[in-house]
C-alpha cells in the first residue's frame, strides 16, 4: 500500500519534472536548432539553410571568440581543479573538514558577478593593487593606461572564475574524502615509504577524483559558457563567444538572431568536445600516473606542490575577500583619488536612494528567490519521499535528469526556450523568470538534499512506524523536523544560485525584470564606481543572508538538542 | 486465538539462492516470552524487520504474520500494531525525551491534560520523573533504554519484539534494564518475541526457546 503510493507520488514528480524541466530544455534546445538552420517563422524566417552558419563565420572575431572561450574554459577549470586538490592534501590533516566546511561555504554564496566586480575593483590599474605600490614603488602618481581587465588573453576572466570555482571544488573533495578511509591509506602509504604528499597524489586523488568527476563537468561547463563574470572581466573585444552571441541575440537588428542561434549551437559542441577532450586527459594522465606509480620511487617533491598550492589557494581566497571588501567600500566613498589607500570622504549617497532602482531590485531579487527556492524544495522533497516510500534507489537515468540543466550551457536553449515561452505567452514576467530560473535552482537543492536525506538514520522511521505513525506523520513530524539544518542549507544553496542568475532573468523577463544581478552587470560597464558597488554589495549579501539564516536558525531551534545542534557534543 | 503466529516464514537476500534459515513456524502465546536464539549475521534482525513490516527492498519473503488471528502480513508497519524495541534506543533527536513519549501515546487517549498525564506516570515508573524537557542527547545509557521501552509501551502494542535490546549495555546495567523490561511486559498480557545471541538473556526471560 505504502509502496505503492510512493510509486504514486515519485510518478507525479516524475511527470512535473519531465513538463516543467526537461521539456522546456528540449523544446529551448529544439527552438534554437531550427533558428540555427533559418528556421523563425516570429520573424518570418523559415526553411532550412546553411546561411545563419555562413553569416555567423562572417562575423567579425567570432574564430577569435571560439578560441578565447575554449582557452579560458579549460584553464580556469583545471587551474582551480588542481590547486583545490593540492590544497586539500595539504589542508586535510590539519583542520577538520568541519571547520574548512564553514570558512568555505560562505564564498559559495558570494554571485559570480559580485566577485568579478569587486575583483576589478582590486586588480585594475585605479584599484587597491595598484594604489598600494603607487607611486613609491612604480612612480605613478595617475592610473597607468593598461588593460589588465578585460584583457585580450582573458587572464582576469580566468583568475575571477578560479578565485569562484576553487571554494566550491575544495567543498566537493571534502565531501568526497569522507568517504574514504584516508587515515588507514595513508598509514599503510606511509610504512611502505611514501612522503605523505605523494600517497595523496597516487592514492587518494585517483578516489577524490572519481567521485568527484560530475561535479568537476559542471564546472567546465559552466567556465565556458558563462556570461555576467565575461562581460565584467573577460576580454571586450571580440569577447568570448557566449557574449558575443548574448550581444547578437539582444542586437536591436533582428537579422543578427539566426546567425546567434548559430553560435548558440557552436556554443553547445564547444561544450561537449570540452568534456571529451578533458576525459582523454583524463585517459592519459591515468595511464601516465599509472606507469610512473610502478617505478615506485620515493619523492619529497610532491610535499612541495602540495605546499605550494595551499600558499595559492590561500593568496586567492585573500583577494576574494580584498574584492568584496572593496564593493562595500566604493559604495561609500565620496572622494577617493590615486594613489589613496582610502577615500578621503564618505557618503552613504547611493545607499540613501533606494527608489533611484536599488529598491525595486532587491524586491525583484528577493521574490524570484523565495518563489523558485520554495519550488525547488517542495519538489526535491516530494522526489526524495517518493523514492523512500516506494522503496526504490535512485536509478542513473534519474541521477542524469537532475543534472542536465547543470550540463547543457544556458545560451544554447534559453534563446529557444523564450521563443516557445513566447508562443505561450508566458515571457517577459515575473513568473517566466521564476520558472526559467527554478530550472537550475532545482538541480543544486536536489543535490543539496539528498545526500543528508539518505544519510537519515532509517531506525528512527521503524521506529516511528513501530510506534503507528504513517508515512505522512512519518515526514512532517519526524523526517522535515530532523533534517531542518540541511533543508535550509539546501534552500540557501537554492537563493544563492536564483539570486546569481544573469542570463535567464534576462531573457525570460525581456528586459522588463530588473534583479541586482542584472543591473550590476549592467552598471559595471559604466563609470558610477559607487552605485555599481551598492548593487553588488547587495547582490553579495541578500545570499550571505540566507547562509547565515540556515546556520543560526537551527541552532536556536535545537539549542536545547544537543544531537542537532550542530556542537560537536 | 490471541498470540502472535508466523507461518512458513522464508527469506532470501534479493537474488541469492538459499533462504537465511529454514523456512520457520512459531506460536508465541499473550504474556509470553519466547526467544530466539542465533549467533550474529544469521538473520535474527532481518527475521524482526519482516515481522514489523520494516524489510528492505533487498529481501523476498514469502510466509504469514498472524495477529490475535488476524493476518497482518500485508499490512504497513504502521497498521499492524506490533512494537519493536531495538539494540539502540533511537530516541527522537529533535523532541524532548517527554515529546518522545508523547509522540508514541495511544490515540485512544485523548484530552491535553490526560496526555500529558499519561506520559509523566510513564516517566515516573520508569524512574524519569521530571524527565519531560529533557534532551534525549544528555540521558545515561540506562535512561536511554528505560525510556525506549516506555515509548514502546504506550503506543499500546498488541505484540512486542525485542530486538537484542540489552546488547549494547554495560553488564551491571544489563540486568538491571532486563529485569525492568521483563517486569513491564510481564503485566501487558501481549506476545513477546526476542531474538538475541546471548544465553543470559533467554535464562532471564524464563520461557521457551529456539535456535536459529
């Protein structure tokens, strides 16, 4: 009977699922492909043609775009791979995973935009870098004419997506660490002579890194399809292409659309020949771990990398912390001239305005968050208990579905999925914008979940059952209560990521929807230091918020329950 | 006839060839304690989990629970009625030891006032008085068991099982807590099975009993 209705209840997320997430990245997906061939008829395009894809190799830059992307994709994600794990070796035997867990959470939180804005605030030739060595030590008593953001290399888009994804990667390979017995592993590493770095690299590593692989796709994904972070940092002109196509699809002249749903679909191959690219490397440097394994030679050297990496990790966790440091500080200050340190006199004038548009965008931000994080919830809960009722594990088709809108880039079916939203008319609210959006919120609140909802002691539902409560009494009197620190957890996850998302608000709400995150990316491109830092000061804190709530509340629940307060007791 | 029945009872490990024991047959009669005795591994828990209804999908069983005649094999866990006390006490992490209690109460017994009545003569006879916004976390291993089993008892069970409930306690505290658990389910007339692998347990109980 039970069993049964679990089957129920998990066929109804199912199907939710299926209509409200996998149908609209189908469709997006399918929208796109056809524009990509010349098929719209909105703007009375149809048929099938080559032509979009010989106007979009007629675009100025755009060779240079598809480089620029794969190059700054790629190196982001295997620079920030490989400094987190050199840094958890080294990081791991000294501090619990407890506590890293709590200094690294927070940076989780900060939006992608937030940092990049603070960081150029840091490292451009007028920022806190270049006033701390001036004009002592480099003799400028001006701002030195240099593009050190937007650089035509896209070395600041690659430092912003490192200082962002190396938080993020070093949480996953603590996570991956606890399950493996690393102390007995590195005991037996050790009698048989291996330096410790070195049994990390060889031994525990290949594990982390099995377990961690998905986590590590999203990543790369992601790094190459992102856009708020490579419009504030990465190179203008041409940019990556995920801009550029953002520019054409946003472009007042319609005819720039085919060749952008073009690019869109280049946009897609781009990201699956990243990955099989990045698993042949993963191919090779097996077999050449392997082979080099079998000499069995004894090497101090590794200590040395390990050593160094958590130097790195820790150098860019500071200037993470200098950028958002600096966001709050040019959101007051009145007059700061080079080479000052500090501005000279402060102002709360940007703060005291909230009607200039800061107000309607926390507003905005605020509700999109809530409603797509409460969405995401009540789904993901739903999921887990009919898995639980029906008695059924998570089948890998499933485990798939979740990450899907985490793996296909975002510019390759929003564009489409706007059309079909069109067609409904459905776009341009507020409501387009939650549902576009809760599509990658629901992902990360699942995977958020349910690891501390299997991890729930099944005694103390036989037990509940044993007593008579049924499955209902079962979930809303034992299971929610239980698990309240990780489902607020996970719904913080789930309004850091609504409240981080730029490119779905901004085609889904037509422009019509400002949020802080768009209107900070757009500000960022102006000269008004002072009301872009309030913007993205707040961008930063509304997630900070929702961290913070997660954390306290909890433990003023169960200050009196020394198992769930989150003590160790 | 009042008494817990198994008929026939069989279970395989999902895919393995053979059964974990023998198909089994038993009576256990009201005001009964029968114990069934096994070394570790054998199936003794599993056995426990099939007759509350709480197998995992990993199992097959085939064979019938029979309740005071009435057989509950379809049933979930939650309509059959059968308690379980288990090897840890698995109290409620989240409610105080006095909501845990309340939790388990009989439904039959309504009234704020009688409730709450209810579970503080519970907790005194189990040597808890004042116990009620106690945090389960902060209990002696004694205490822990103690209030376990009054949980148990005043959900008001038509049969108990105990599932090695003495196994974790230090031994001064074994039979101490043995003799309270025997002591108050002596007087509720029900069937009571236990499975446990050590000999005392089944000496203290003083009834009939088979190996695994």
């Amino acid at each position: 009977m039970t069993r049964a209705g679990g089957r129920w209840l998990r066929g109804l997320v199912l199907a939710v699922v299926m209509l409200g997430l996998v149908l609209p990245i189908a469709a997006g997906l399918w929208e796109t492909l056809a524009a990509a061939f010349g098929h719209l008829p909105a703007i009375g395009e149809t048929g099938a043609s080559l032509d979009p894809w010989r106007r979009l190799l007629d675009l100025p830059g755009v060779v240079t775009s598809v480089k620029l992307t794969l190059w700054t994709g790629l190196a982001s994600t295997a620079i920030a791979l490989l400094l987190a794990l050199g840094a958890a070796g080294w990081a791991h035997r000294r501090f619990g995973p407890r506590a890293l867990g709590r200094v690294l959470t927070p940076f989780l939180a900060v939006p992608h935009a937030a940092l990049a804005i603070g960081l150029a605030f840091v490292i451009m030739p007028s920022g806190w870098i270049a006033r701390a060595i001036s004009p002592w030590a480099t003799g400028w008593d001006l701002p030195p004419d240099l593009a050190i953001v937007n650089d035509p290399a896209g070395l600041a888009l690659i430092l912003g997506l490192v200082i962002k994804e190396l938080p993020f990667f070093l949480l996953v390979t603590l996570a991956a660490l606890a399950q493996i017995p690393v102390g007995s592993q590195m005991r037996a590493g050790r009698a048989i002579g291996y330096p410790p770095a070195q049994v990390w690299a060889f031994v525990i590593v290949p594990q982390v890194y099995a377990q961690i692989r998905l986590p590590v796709y999203v990543v790369l994904s992601f790094a190459l399809s992102v856009v708020d972070m490579a419009i504030i940092l990465g190179p203008s002109n041409p940019p990556v292409l995920a801009v550029a196509m953002t520019r054409w699809f946003l472009a007042p002249d319609s005819g720039l659309i085919l060749p952008a749903s073009a690019a869109a679909m280049t946009q897609a191959l781009i990201v699956v020949g990243a990955i099989a690219l990045w698993r042949g490397a993963e191919a090779l440097i097996a077999v050449a771990g392997r082979a080099i394994l079998r000499q069995g030679r004894r090497r101090h050297a590794w200590a040395g990398a390990a050593r160094a990496s958590a130097g790195i990790a820790a150098t860019l966790f500071v200037l993470g912390l200098l950028s958002l440091a600096a966001l709050t500080v040019w959101s007051i200050a009145w007059r700061w001239s080079f080479p000052d340190m500090w501005p000279e006199t402060l102002s709360l004038h940007s703060w005291a305005r909230p009607g200039a548009g800061w107000g309607l965008a926390v507003l905005n931000t605020a509700v999109i968050g809530f409603a797509t994080t409460a969405l995401a919830l009540v789904l993901a809960v739903a999921w887990l208990e009919g898995e639980d009722r029906g008695g059924l594990a998570r089948a890998r088709w499933a485990e798939a579905l979740v990450y899907l809108p985490l793996i296909v880039p975002q510019v390759a079916f929003l564009f489409g999925l706007q059309v079909v939203f069109l067609r409904l008319g459905v776009s341009g609210g507020i409501g387009a914008v939650i549902w576009a959006q809760a599509l990658f919120v629901f992902p990360y609140v699942m995977i958020a979940l349910s690891d501390p909802w299997r991890a729930l002691d099944r005694r103390l539902l036989r037990a509940a059952a044993a007593l008579g409560a049924g499955p209902a009494r079962r979930l809303f009197a034992v299971k929610l209560p239980i698990l309240l620190r990780p489902l607020l957890t996970a719904a913080a996850i789930g309004f850091a990521v609504s409240v981080a998302q730029y490119l779905p608000t901004l085609f889904m709400g037509a422009g019509r929807v400002p949020t802080l995150t768009t209107e900070a990316v757009t500000l960022s491109s102006g000269s008004d230091r002072r009301v872009t830092g309030t913007y993205a000061t707040l961008q930063s804190a509304l997630p900070f918020l929702a961290y913070a709530a997660a954390f306290f509340i909890p433990a003023w629940v169960f200050r009196h329950r020394r198992a769930l307060s989150g003590e160790p007791g | 006839m009042s008494g817990l029945e198994l008929g026939q009872v069989s279970i395989r490990r999902a895919g393995a060839a053979s059964p974990l024991f023998p198909a089994l047959s038993l009576e256990v009669h009201a005001g009964e304690i029968l114990t069934i005795m096994g070394p570790s591994g054998i199936g003794k828990s599993t056995l426990i989990d099939f007759i509350g209804g709480h197998l995992d999908a990993g199992f097959d069983a085939s064979g019938k629970v029979i309740l005071n005649g009435v057989d509950v094999t379809g049933r979930p866990a939650e309509a059959r009625g059968i308690g379980i006390l288990f090897q840890d006490a698995v109290l409620f992490p989240h409610l105080s030891v006095g909501d845990n209690l309340a939790f388990a109460l009989d439904r039959r017994i309504a009234g704020r006032f009688e409730r709450r009545k209810a579970v503080e003569d519970a907790l005194a006879s189990a040597g808890l008085r004042g116990f009620y916004e106690r945090d389960p976390a902060t209990l002696s291993g004694g205490q822990r068991a103690r209030a376990a089993l009054m949980r148990t008892l005043l959900a008001a069970p038509r049969a108990l099982l105990l599932d090695e409930p003495f196994a974790k306690l230090d031994p001064e505290l074994r039979q101490e807590i043995r003799s309270f658990v025997f002591e108050h389910v002596r007087i509720r007339d029900i069937p009571v099975l236990m499975v446990t692998h050590d000999p005392s347990d089944a000496e203290a109980a003083g009834g009939r009993s088979l190996a695994l």
